[in-house]
C-alpha cells in the first residue's frame, strides 16, 4: 500500500463510482484497490461476493489481516450507497467471524479510515485478528480528556446535526 497523499480538487467530472478500474482524478491513473477488484493486479483474495472482495493485507498487523472492500469504487464510508451498507458490512460481520475461527484468535479489530491515515483513496474495512498477548494496545493514538464544557458543546450540536 502507499502512503496517503493530500487529495487535489479536480474539474474533472466525478468518476468516483463507475466501478472496478475508476480513474483516480487525483493521479489519473486507477486506483490499486479497483485494479485488484478487476483483477489487473494480484491479491491473495479470501472471499469475493457481487458487490465486494476481501484479500490478505500486504502490510499486515498480524497473520490473517484481511481487508473488505466494494469492488466498485467508493472512496471512503460516506461516498458507498445506502443500498449497499447492509450488504458490505453483513460481509465485515461474516469475515470477521471467520477470521477469528480460522486464525483461532481471541477477537478481532476491526476498523476503517476515512481521508486521514487512508493509505488507498478506496474504501476498505481492516479485519485483524488479535490475542491478549499480542502487544497491540488498544488504539494506537493518544487519547485526551475533554476541556472543561467541550463534550457539553459538541454532544448539543452533533445531536442537532444528526436529527437533519
């Protein structure tokens, strides 16, 4: 995988949900996760569905560490349609049981980036398995508390925000 990138505002027409093989508007070229859905690049693909592939991550945290993602192009969670959410993520639901079983681990992480840390501009759901004894510690930044009247304020407007 590479490493992101700051995005470029393009006036090009959006591609960004034409399928497998989309050009990137920022590099015009494909984007590696739609070459490996069009099968222009190999991936050590696990499980392939209509509407998505999971393959074992390049770079992985551990053994077993499978990315999900549409084989049509999505950049991140809030570009995939409503009608594909339950479907894409009843695929997350099903690997990550499996994951665990086959890699007879103790749970799993699961998780995805959007924008930042996204190391592909596609979207992809990181499935990893874990043990206790792993050495991964929870997340892996620093948390902070809240400022004094600051999750006040913020819980009044995302809860505004999220009745519109």
């Amino acid at each position: 995988m590479r490493k992101s990138r700051p995005r470029k505002e393009s006036t090009k027409p959006d591609t960004a949900k034409r399928g497998p093989g989309k050009l990137d508007t920022a590099k015009d070229e494909p984007c590696l996760f739609c070459k490996i859905a069009a099968r222009e690049l190999e991936a050590k693909i696990i499980f392939e569905a209509e509407i998505s592939m999971a393959f074992l991550d390049v770079r992985p945290l551990f053994p077993g560490h499978v990315l999900l993602i549409p084989k049509a192009h999505y950049p991140t969670l809030t570009d995939l349609p409503a009608a594909l959410i339950g479907p894409f993520f009843t695929n997350a639901q099903m690997l990550t049981r499996k994951v665990q079983q086959v890699m007879k681990a103790e749970g799993t992480f699961v998780a995805m980036n959007n924008i930042v840390s996204q190391s592909v501009p596609h979207l992809h759901v990181h499935i990893v398995p874990r043990k206790r004894s792993d050495g991964l510690r929870g997340f892996f930044w620093p948390r902070r508390p809240y400022q004094e009247g600051e999750m006040l304020a913020l819980h009044e407007v995302l809860a505004r925000q999220s009745k519109s």
